[in-house]
C-alpha cells in the first residue's frame, strides 16, 4: 500500500500533530484572552461593529467560512514555517515536509538491519533497504587486492576504499549525483589513471585522519549517508587459498582470478573484528548475509576473529541471500546447497530463519554472454521447504542493470526490500509492512 507524502504527516509518531494542536490551542487562547480584556461591552461592540452590515440571514455560513480560512492558514503558515527551518538546516534533502518528517522519525524508529558481505552484490542490496530504515549497516570486507584499490593499497599502505566506497554511495541521499563524481576513473595522468575520485579521496582521508573508520566518518557525513559502513577489521591482512591442484596463492584478486577451484582459505595473520561491527551485530533485529562473492567477499568477514561468534550468538533474524551466478574458478559448478554448505563451516545456519532463492533466468543473450565467461545461474537444488533447518523462500528477484558498458544480472532492490518486508517478523511487525519505497 503506498501513501501520498503528505499524508505521512499523519504517521503515529511523527511528532508533529501534538504541536499543531498546542498551535491551534494557543491561537484560541490568546482568543479568548482578548475578550476577556475588552469585557463584555468592549466584545459586543466590538461584534456589532464588524457584522453590522452583514445581514443576519448570512452571519452563520460566513462564520463557517472564516473559521475554515482561519484553520487552514495555521495550518499553512505552520507547514511553511516547518519546511524553511528544515531547508536553512538540511539544504540538501528535497521533496515535502512530509517526506522529511517522514524519513527523520519513522525510519530512525525502524527495525535495526544489519548487512555482510562486500563486492558490488552488497552495494546493491543497501539501495532498496534504506527505504525501509535509517538503522542500517553494512559490515564489509577490506581485503581487495586488484584494481585501482589494490593499487593504492600497495602504494599508500592503505586498506582498500572500493567495496566501502561503493557502499557509501548506495547509501547516500543524492546516490544519482554523488555517483557521477566518486566513481569518475581517470583515464590519463602518471599514477592517475584506473583510478576513482572517491577511492582517492577515502584514501586521502585515511592519510589525513589516521584510519579507514575516521575517513568513512568523515564520508558519510558530506554524503549525507543513511545509515552507516563499518569495515569488518582494521588489520591490514590479505586471504591466501589452497587451490584444488595443490597451489598456495595470496591475494583476493588472485585467487577470484585463478580458474582453479578452491580447496580451502584463511587469512595471512589473525584480524580482530572492528569493535562496531561487532555492535552494530550484537544490537540488530535482522542480519543479512550475501549477496556477494562467496570466497571472496562473504567468506572474508567470516574469517575475521569475532565475526562469525557475534551473529552466531545474535538472537536476531537471520537470513541467506542466495548468488544468482557462480564465478569462474571461485565458484564454478556450485549449486545453492554447494554456497550452503560452505556458510556451514563458519555459520549455525540452523538458528536462521530463512535461505533467499531467486528463481528468474536472465535473458537468453545475456545468459550466453555469462556462459562464454564461465559464469551459469546458481542451481537451486535446496529439496523441500527447508534446507539446513532454514525455510527455502524462492521469488522473482531479477534485474539487469548496466555495470562497465555491458549489461549485468542483479538482485532487485526493491523486491529484494519487498520481500524481507514481508517474510521478516521484524519488519513486518513494524509499519514498513503498510509502505513500499
């Protein structure tokens, strides 16, 4: 059910009515209060005077007409009133009052969600949940090693910025116009090329501040970010994978490029979890793990001491949200109980309330393309209603968006967002059940 904006006005708890009415009240007191200094002959003359021309027959629709100009100009010059302060103190946020109150109270009241994993498969799915709560984490990985993050990386000794930037991004209010600077490459310049404006200027502000978690403040703050990314440690620490023919390889870039399948992995050293990730685990009402690179991105928040125990231990709703492809090498050949029974070796999966399967094909010239590339859908073979002691829920989660000049296969983010409305007890339990973002 979607409602007009502005009658998310009338949303319990928005706390606006009360001051309306303590408006309304305080205009009919004052009212009265000069009436009781005219005294009685001062308010008849005073009465006689403005209706003595008025003929009598008239005075009570007249009477019905003011009283309803009166009313609707306090509630006019309230509203105005309310939507200048909140543009001279958030110049940024556009659309009604309404729509501002609506997203400052009702959404900093929704549940606590709490998202892992990395990649462009975590970035995607914090678009459509922000519409449903301002609570939202992302808990991601920081153990890319290609492209322009591994770069700076190697050169600054920095921890890689990309999955957190694109993170960020999803999450600002202005994403459309945020993106078109932040994910600008270089194309020329010495050193400068490959690069994106937002990895230097996270890297930068890593520098400047002495942290990733200091920059990613620092971000989320002139992005105007709703909700928050925290990296799953701060320790500089790489994966290193034993591959199916024997082979020790280090590096994610390697290993997510080795067409070789994967034997078993780790981390270069022991990493401790990053103190507020851990919280934001421990306080959540519903944890989402995936959609991303299974060993590469989900995997590697797994790794990290204390991840793994804190959503074990969490009493809050669990979900899987299933791959839609496999990877080459990475993943290739894996089935949906196969991405299982790998989240088993880190996971209880069986204090989690539900596995999400899409069950949509891409369209057959993009299905071609993806094969071409070693890349299948992931096979749902998860037999039953329930797999791992958790519910099976399947549903049409497909779209294909462009990524890169090509197009791509991703989750929905709105039906993504739908569907956890419906099927969390959480969230249906709270208003967003009634709204559609």
């Amino acid at each position: 059910m979607r409602v007009p904006a502005f009658l998310k006005i009338l949303l319990p708890g928005m706390g606006v009515k009360r001051w309306f009415i303590l408006s309304a009240c305080g205009v009919a007191i004052l009212a009265f209060g000069a009436f009781c200094l005219l005294g009685e002959s001062g308010a008849r003359s005073l009465y006689q005077g403005l209706i003595r021309y008025l003929p009598t027959i008239w005075r009570p629709a007249v009477g019905a007409a003011l009283a309803a100009s009166g009313l609707f100009a306090l509630v006019l010059g309230t509203g105005m009133m309310v939507r200048g302060v909140l543009h001279a103190v958030s110049p940024k946020t556009g659309g009604s009052v309404a729509e501002a109150l609506y997203q400052a109270k009702i959404l900093k009241a929704a549940p606590n969600i709490v998202v892992v994993g990395g990649g462009t498969g975590l970035s995607n799915i914090l678009r459509g949940i922000k519409h449903y709560t301002a609570n939202l984490t992302a808990v991601v990985t920081v153990m890319d090693t290609g492209g322009s993050s591994g770069r700076l990386r190697r050169e600054l000794d920095v921890l890689p910025p990309g999955d957190v930037r694109n993170c960020l991004l999803a999450l600002a209010e202005d994403e459309e116009r945020m993106a078109k600077f932040m994910q600008y490459r270089f194309t020329g310049g010495e050193g400068l090329a490959g690069h994106a404006l937002g990895n230097l200027v996270l890297a930068g502000l890593e520098e400047a501040l002495g942290g990733l978690d200091r920059a990613i403040e620092e971000a989320s703050y002139f992005l105007s970010v709703r909700g928050q990314v925290v990296p799953s440690t701060l320790d500089k620490v790489h994966l290193v994978a034993e591959l199916a023919d024997g082979r020790v390889i280090k590096g994610e870039a390697e290993i997510s490029s080795d067409p070789i399948p994967i034997k078993k992995i780790w981390l270069s050293q022991p990493a401790k979890a990053y103190e507020r990730a851990v919280e934001a685990i421990e306080k959540a009402n519903v944890i989402l793990i995936g959609p991303g690179s299974l060993y590469t991105s989900i995997v590697p928040n797994l790794l990290v001491d204390g991840i793994a125990a804190a959503v074990n231990r969490s009493p809050a709703e669990k979900f899987v949200i299933m791959n839609l492809m496999t990877e080459p090498g990475e993943t290739t050949g894996y089935t949906a109980y196969d991405h299982l029974k790998v989240l088993a070796q880190y996971l209880d999966l069986r204090r989690f309330s539900g596995v999400i399967v899409n069950t949509e094909l891409p369209p057959p010239e993009i299905l071609e393309r993806y094969r071409m590339e070693g890349s299948a859908p992931v096979k749902d073979d998860l037999r039953g209603a329930k797999a791992f002691g958790m519910r099976v829920i399947r549903a049409p989660l497909l779209a294909v968006v462009e990524m890169e000049g090509k197009l791509t296969v991703k989750h929905d983010p709105v039906k993504l967002a739908k569907l956890l409305s419906r099927e969390s007890k959480a969230l249906r339990h709270s208003w967003t059940r009634w709204f559609s973002p």
